[in-house]
C-alpha cells in the first residue's frame, strides 16, 4: 500500500518509471557512467536519444523523465532522425539499423540481411563483424536522410584509406558507390538541394555532381550545422579548444571567443532549424580568477556567448543535480561529452558527460539531471543505467537490506529492498580504493559484520586495464564494516595495496577467528585466520610470476579452488585453474579444458564436488571464436567436456542454492543462459540482451526471479525462466548467424 502511494506520488509530480516491453527492468541509482550522442527528434523535443560506450541505447518520450534501454549488439556512434517520418529513426552500430515503429525495434539495414553470412565475435570484447560479400562493407560512420524525400540515404562508409560515400534511392535496397569523400568524414546532413559532409580538417559541400571543399581552421575536434530559414548553412565547429563559427556552410571561418580568461572547448551543437542559437562545453575558464566549467551559449552565431552552466567547486545554482556530484564532487562528471539540441526548439537541449545526461527546457536557465530521481533514502535510476557491476548481495539479517558491487561509483546499498538506492563508501573507505568494489562477503553468524573486496583498478579482468601497467602500482585491498555497510575500516595488515577482486569467507572457522581468503589481482591469494586483522600469501604452487588471482571458489567438504585470469592466448599467458585441500597452504594445477586459455569462472555442485563448471573465454583465432563457451567436468578435473558452445564468451556460471540441478550464465554475447538438468543442456533467457553480461545472480527473496549484472548496462532483474514474450526479433535474426 505504502508503495502503491509511492508511485501515485511520483506519477503526479510528472515522473514516471521507465517502461520496458517485457518482464524485465533495471534497478540501481541511474547515470555513473559515460554517455554519448543525445539526439533530439525534429519532430517532438520530448523525443531522445542516447547512447553509452558500453553497448546500450536509450530512448525517452517523455523529456528524459523516463528512459527505455534497447541494444543492438554493439556501440551505437550515431542516431539519425527521418526528417519527413516521425517514427523512423537510424542508428549506427556495428552495422546500420532502422526503426519504424518509434524505437520500439529495429531491423538491419546495412548489410542487408539476406546479404549477412555470419557474425564474427572473435575478439575480447566479442565486438561483432557482420560478414558479407556484398557491398558496401565498412563501418558506416555518418548517415543523411534527405529532407525532400526520405527514400533518399547518403552513408559515408569506412574501408581502406578513404571514406566513401555510398547512396540509395530505396531506403536502403540497394546502393550507389557514389566516390570517395573528404578524408576523416564523421558528420553529414543534407539540406537545400546539397550535402555537407564534416571531415577530419574541413568541410566538404556537394551540389549535384560538383564538390566543394571549404577552408580549414585547423583539425576539426567536434562539428555542428544548421540550416537558416534564408538558406544560409551555418557551422560551428572547435579546433585546438577554440570555437570557430562559418556562416557559408565552412567555405570561410572566424573564431570566436567565450568570455573570460584561457580554458579549452569541448563539444559543441547547434539547432539544425535555428542556427543562430549554439551550446558549447568549456573547461578551465577564468572568469575572472577561479577557473570553471560548464556550458555556454550564443544565440548570435557567436558574436556573444553567455555562460549558462558554470561549475567551479561547487555546483552551479542553477542546475538541479540528483546523486553523482553531491557524492563525487561536481569535477568528476566533467564538461559534456555530448550535446543535443532540439531542431525545432533551441530552448531545449540535453547534455551528456562521463556519469550523466542533464535536460534544460528554457534555454539554459536552469539544468535538470534526468539519469535519476530521489526515492526513499536515496535515488532510483529514470531508465538510464550505464554501469558496469559484479554482484547483488543480500544481508542475512536484513531481508530489505542490499548491496551492489559497481565499477567507477563503487559500492551502492538500498534500505528499502531496491526501492533506493545511496552510496555505501562515505565512510572509512580509502579515496583510493572508492572506485570499485569487485565482491563482498557477511559473515553468517554476526549481524553487521562485511567484508569488501575494493581497488582503485576497474574493469578487471579486461586486458585493457592491466596492458602497459604493472601489478605492482594497483592500489586496494579489503575493508571491513561491523554496522552492515555504514562505515568501513581497512581490514588489518600484511597485504599492502593490492588489486583485490575477490573475498571468500570459511563458514566452518569460527566466529572470532574467522578464515578469509582473497584474490589479489597481480599477487596471488591472501589467507587471514583472525577476522581480517593479519594477512599472509598463500601462492605455494602457484606457478605464473605475478598471477592474475581473479575468484575463489570452495566446495561442500571445504577444498578449495583459484581462477587465475589469462594474460594472452600464449602458454605463457594462459590463466589457470588451481586446487587446495590444505587452506591454501600449497596449491595444484588443475589442467583446463583442450584449447582453453581463459577461464573466468568456476561452479561447483554442492551435492557433488567432483562435479565442476569453468566458465570459459574464447581465443581469438583467423575462423573467430574459439574454445570458449561452458566446460563441465564430472571428475573434479581430470576430464572435460563442452556443455554450451553457442556463446564463446562466458563469463561466470551460477548454481541455484535452492536447486542445485538449476544453473545460470551469462557473457559478452547479448545472452544469458539457464540450465534445468544439472548443466547439461541449456536455454537461451528471453527478454534479456544487454551485449555484455557479466554473472547471474538468484534473487534469494524471490525464487522466480534473478538479477543479471553487467558491464555497463547496470543490473538487470526479471524472470528466472525469462520472458517468453518478450519482443526481441531483432536479437532472434542476429543471434541466427552466430556460429553455433
């Protein structure tokens, strides 16, 4: 009943909760990572889009009160609205797609479908190659839909050492190699009977067959155009940090200046139908003696700019922030990644930056976050979730007391069951070590008592993290709360800054001397035998220099087992699995799989410890994919055998603790998975199709249900048997071509 009126409350007050088209939905604080490209429709400014760098897409129609998250299997670069169909929109991923139907779905437009032979996802982050001999091949980096007749699609398409352009007179049928364009052409639109087209120096205009190519104010860093009503192309465009404006479509420039002292540009957009007014994001500007950031604006083509968002150490008055800067300071989220201005408006804009997507309605006057909404003691997200994560953890004492793990904002908790949600790190946790929390542990017999596993490394185990840097530099470790997660305390001596990924607490020791075992990510595993107070390594056996000690695991009669993450796909570089019936005392290898060179994680059977599961990643190999996928051993290791080979990218497998006999995983395929028969067959969870899933995680206060958690589209949470409704042609026809 309390929380019925808690909706009312919310709907009357004109916001609403993101709605998905099936059983599925996203729960945390919203925003807390990076996000790129808001583009307003022309048609209705209460109509957007964003996309995130970690694969997910977001549509609002309601001015960013609530968003929807749709994927397309990659990183979406650009949208492009139909300038005469309200409902049709274009976004470029990995390949070009279009929605009819407003974003509710999407279909293939380049490469056709009949044309699609296979999808490659071969290397670490299973990025998808759609593969066809048919052309147009290349990655379409810019798109134009002509406004006098939207049949008619210009697309600058990557390939080789020169971008060209390809047209179609059909909607997409069928296309016209329409030669080579400007070198580094990354923008487009068509206007007047001409096309412009944004390269990497210069901007190039066609009419009919002729080309034109304007002057250069120097390497152009971010470019935008409108179209007066008088016929006049107006261009604003940054350079070296600085604004230059063109008023004959980049035949000629003239710099403009913001006022105050120094600092740099960033991003900068106009109103394609009412060019006079433009935004531009600035860092490092005195004005007159503390330096800021913020937004600016000119509504004379930039003769004049005034500052309509300025940040210094505090937030500006005038924006109306929800949890990230309060938490973080208004310096993390930074100037604007992105700037989108509505066409038909140009008092409405959204920005985008490294944690939020912020909404005016009044020309600047005033800012709104529209990432998330205060609920309960905290925050809930709108929609907008674009956070990478590795657990859900539930307290024991406290059904209504959870736990997320979160990269880059760290650990979150909610009071209230989910319902909100507030950072859980103020208190006691190193600055250092607040940017990720990997895992954390209760301690089953002590109301209060948690252990957390933090670094200030992220995105581990991803290569990209560790590549180029040492183990040795990696700062974390492990903190301990004894009043269930308000306030920390870094737990005891003898570990020193460690990377550390992963804790596991002995339910057998005892109460006052309990055993923790923790992954240290470069150093191996540390054993504490008093509750945290001292550590020691524990890497007798361990053969690899500076091993990759990634999750621990421990079986019904006590043995335990280590995941050592892979460097590369060389023997040298190979991760490994290790066992231990001594506490960690001595450790042995456990040979993996034939041709696995990437476990990421492992499942044991409680009711039968020989019976292991490795989660696997694929090599990367000249036919794609391989080797990676479910591994299934019935006798503790001594043999393998493949159990789901149609995701080369797992990245952890869970067992049910009500029903051992009921599995789930999940990876970096668009997919998770659910096993019914002890993991011998499995079914793909429908509904579900964020590109990069990390594990499945069952809800212990609802056996229907799971949380799915990823990396970057936040935590998921729907049906454990997934949702057989669900609209997902799109994802049907794509997952078609995988090889199985």
């Amino acid at each position: 009943m309390r929380r019925a009126a808690a909706l009312c409350l919310l709907a009357a007050a004109g916001w609403l909760l993101a709605q998905r088209h099936d059983s599925w939905r996203v729960v945390g604080p919203g925003g807390g990572g990076s996000m790129f490209h808001p583009t307003v429709s022309p048609h209705d400014p209460k109509v957007a889009l964003v996309a995130c760098d970690m694969t997910g897409a977001y549509i609002t129609h309601d001015g960013g009160r609530s968003w929807r998250m749709f994927n397309l299997g990659g990183t979406v670069r650009f949208f492009a609205f139909d300038p005469s169909r309200p409902r049709t929109i274009y976004a470029g991923a990995e390949a070009l797609f279009r929605s009819v139907d407003g974003g509710d779905s999407w279909s293939l437009v380049l490469p056709r479908v009949q044309a699609v032979r296979g999808i490659s996802m071969a290397d670490d982050h299973g990025e998808s190659t759609f593969l066809t001999d048919e052309a147009p091949r290349g990655r379409v980096a810019a798109l134009a839909v002509d406004p006098a007749n939207s049949d008619v699609l210009y697309a600058a398409i990557e390939g080789g050492q020169q971008s060209r352009l390809w047209t179609s007179s059909d909607a997409g049928s069928a296309w016209h190699d329409a030669g080579g364009l400007i070198a580094g052409a990354s923008r487009m639109w068509a206007a007047k009977g001409a096309l412009y087209v944004a390269g990497s120096q210069a901007v190039a205009v066609r009419r009919g067959e002729a080309w034109r190519t304007g002057a250069s104010p120097g390497p152009l860093e971010r470019v935008s155009a409108g179209f007066a009503a008088d016929g006049a192309a107006v261009v604003y465009a940054t350079s070296g940090g600085h604004i230059f404006v063109s008023d004959d479509g980049g035949g000629s420039w003239r710099e403009s200046q913001l006022p105050g002292i120094g600092g740099r540009t960033g991003e900068i957009a106009t109103s394609e139908h009412h060019p006079d007014t433009a935004y531009v994001g600035f860092q490092g500007l005195r004005t007159p003696l503390r330096s800021s950031y913020g937004v600016a604006k000119t509504i004379d083509r930039g003769l004049h700019w005034q500052l309509v968002w300025q940040d210094g150490h505090e937030l500006a008055a005038n924006v109306r922030e929800a949890w990230l800067s309060p938490r973080f300071g208004p310096g993390w989220p930074g100037t604007p990644y992105g700037i989108g201005i509505a066409p038909s408006d140009a008092n409405v804009a959204f920005t985008t930056d490294s944690g939020r997507a912020m909404h005016t309605s009044d020309g600047g006057a005033t800012w709104e976050a529209v990432y998330s909404r205060a609920a309960g003691d905290g925050w809930t997200t709108t929609g907008l979730d674009v956070t990478t994560c590795y657990g859900v953890h539930f307290d024991p004492f406290n059904a209504r007391r959870i736990f997320i793990s979160f990269t880059d904002i760290g650990l979150f908790g909610s009071s209230d069951g989910g319902a909100s949600w507030q950072s859980a790190t103020r208190a006691g946790v190193p600055g250092g070590w607040v940017n990720t929390t990997y895992w954390l542990e209760f301690d089953p017999a002590v109301k209060g008592r948690i252990w957390a596993a933090m670094s200030g490394v992220h995105d581990l185990p991803r290569p990209k993290m560790w590549r180029g840097r040492s183990p040795d530099s990696y700062t974390g470790g492990v903190v301990q709360s004894d009043d269930g997660g308000w306030t920390w305390r870094v737990a005891g001596e003898g570990m020193g800054e460690t990377a550390a990924t992963h804790l596991l607490v002995d339910p057998a020791s005892p109460v006052a001397a309990r055993v923790i075992y923790v992954a240290g990510f470069g150093r191996g595993v540390f054993r504490s035998a008093d509750g945290g107070a001292h550590w020691e390594p524990r890497n007798a056996g361990i053969t690899e220099a500076q091993p990759f000690a990634w999750r621990l695991a421990r079986d019904s009669g006590g043995t335990l087992y280590l995941v050592v993450a892979r460097r590369d796909d060389s023997a040298a570089g190979m991760g490994a699995l290790y066992r231990s019936g001594d506490s960690a005392s001595h450790w042995t290898r456990v040979a993996l799989p034939a041709g696995v060179t990437g476990p990421n994680g492992l499942a044991i059977d409680p009711r039968n410890p020989r019976r292991l599961f490795v989660a696997a990643w694929s090599r990367a190999t000249a036919e794609g994919a391989k080797d990676g996928g479910i591994y299934y051993s019935a006798d503790a290791g001594a043999t393998w055998r493949n159990v789901l080979a149609e995701d080369q990218h797992i990245y952890d497998v869970t067992i049910d603790a009500n029903d051992p006999r009921v599995m789930y995983a999940a990876g970096f395929e668009s997919s998770a998975w659910r096993s019914a028969d002890g993991g011998m067959t499995w079914q793909r969870l429908r509904g579900y199709n964020f590109k990069w899933g990390h594990r499945v995680i069952p809800d212990v206060h609802d056996p229907a249900k799971i949380y799915i958690t990823t990396f970057g589209g936040g935590v998921w949470h729907g049906p454990a048997i997934g949702d057989a409704g669900a609209a997902e042609d799109l994802m049907d026809r794509l997952l078609a071509f995988r090889p199985h």
